[in-house]
C-alpha cells in the first residue's frame, strides 16, 4: 500500500536519558524538522529527570522504566513494538544488557563527554569524567560517538571532536565546552547514521 510504505520511510528513534536532557532536546528539534527521521520517544529511568519535562514541552512521548525493567526485556519489547529504527543514547546512565544491544544491533549509539579510550567505564559520566580530565593534566578533551555494546563505553567509534583543556578549567567549565561540542555534533552524526540504516522490518 502506497501510504504505508510512505510512513516506513520515516526512520523512528528513540532517546533513551538519565539527567537533564539538553542533547535529547537538540536531537528532537533537529529532525523535528527532518522528512526522513523523527524521535517518537524519550525512555527515561529517574523520574525526576529533567528530560521528561523537555519531552512534554517538544510533544514527544516520553516512557518512564525502572531497572529490571530495562533487565527483564520490558524496555525491549516497547521499543520492539513501537518498531525503533535507531537507539540514541544521551546522558542515559544504566548498563545497556547484551540481550538489548543483540535486539539492535548497531543500532544504539552513546555520546561520551571524552576522549574514548581514555576517561570511560563504569563511574565516569557528568562531572567525574571532567574532574579526571582536569586532575591528569590533559590539554585536550573533547566528545565520543559509538555503538553501544554491553561494557560501559568500549563500543565501535563513530566521531570525536576535541576542545582546549584552559589553564583555570573547572569541571564547570569544561562541561559547558563540551557540551557545546555535543550539542553542535550529535544531531548530525545520529542523522547521518538513521539515512543509511535500513528499514526495519
Ligand atoms: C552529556 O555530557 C553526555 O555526553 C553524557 O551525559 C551528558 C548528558 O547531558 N553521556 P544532557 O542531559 O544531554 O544535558
């Protein structure tokens, strides 16, 4: 039916956050603007998640979990049924299981505020990943896109971009550098990487 297939050409992502939601706002308003893609839902596991609220404000359906939710293939089986092309991490905090990441293969990604290898694993997300930047001396930090597998920040590069480490940087500002570098890059690798995805069947 010609209708249909018209609608399947529309890529569906799904933003999966913890915290504030700055990068799942960007990302909804650029493909809110998009013939190709469109973020059609916010998962979130903490429910006083400032990104819920962004979520309601842009009119996307946003889907509170909890942790076994997300262990016992809850969170699975509602992105299978709402039939996601693409899994966009975005300040989401939980280990992703193996059965998840086999359900989408390449096709969750994460957005690391670092320089991957270096400053990722368990424990390095927000302020802790910018306070080892600055505690080791780096001149250099910057941001990581790449698949998700089920080790914390080990999976396949996609992107990096870098900004200074100043002389004088606290974890705040540091923070606020990079998450401009987040915000003028995720977009456009995420819509990049939905274009060249196949169908979802
Ligand atoms: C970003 O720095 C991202 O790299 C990290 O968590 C932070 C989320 O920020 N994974 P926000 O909630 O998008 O503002």
């Amino acid at each position: 039916m010609a209708g249909r297939s018209h609608l399947r050409s529309v890529k569906r992502i799904a933003i999966l956050a913890s915290g504030s939601g700055s990068n799942a706002q960007r990302l909804i308003e650029h493909f809110a603007g998009s013939a190709g893609a469109q973020v059609v839902l916010v998962g979130c596991d903490q429910p006083a998640a400032g990104v819920l609220q962004r979520a309601w404000d842009l009119g996307v359906p946003s889907y509170l979990f909890n942790a076994a939710d997300l262990r016992n293939g809850t969170v699975q089986r509602e992105l299978q049924a709402l039939r996601i092309d693409l899994v966009v991490l975005a300040g989401f905090l939980r280990l992703i299981p193996a059965d998840l990441v086999n359900a989408f293969p390449e096709r969750i990604v994460n957005i690391h505020p670092a320089l991957l290898p270096k400053f990722g694993g368990k424990g390095m997300y927000g302020h802790n990943v910018h306070h080892a930047v600055i505690a080791a001396g780096e001149q250099e930090s910057g941001i990581t896109i790449h698949y998700v597998n089920e080790r914390y920040d080990e999976g396949e590069h996609l992107f990096q971009a870098t900004c200074p480490v100043l002389p004088g940087d606290t974890p705040d500002t540091l923070a606020a550098r990079i998450h401009a570098l987040e915000h003028a890059h995720y977009p456009a690798v995420v819509e990049k990487l939905v274009r060249a995805l196949p169908p979802t069947p």
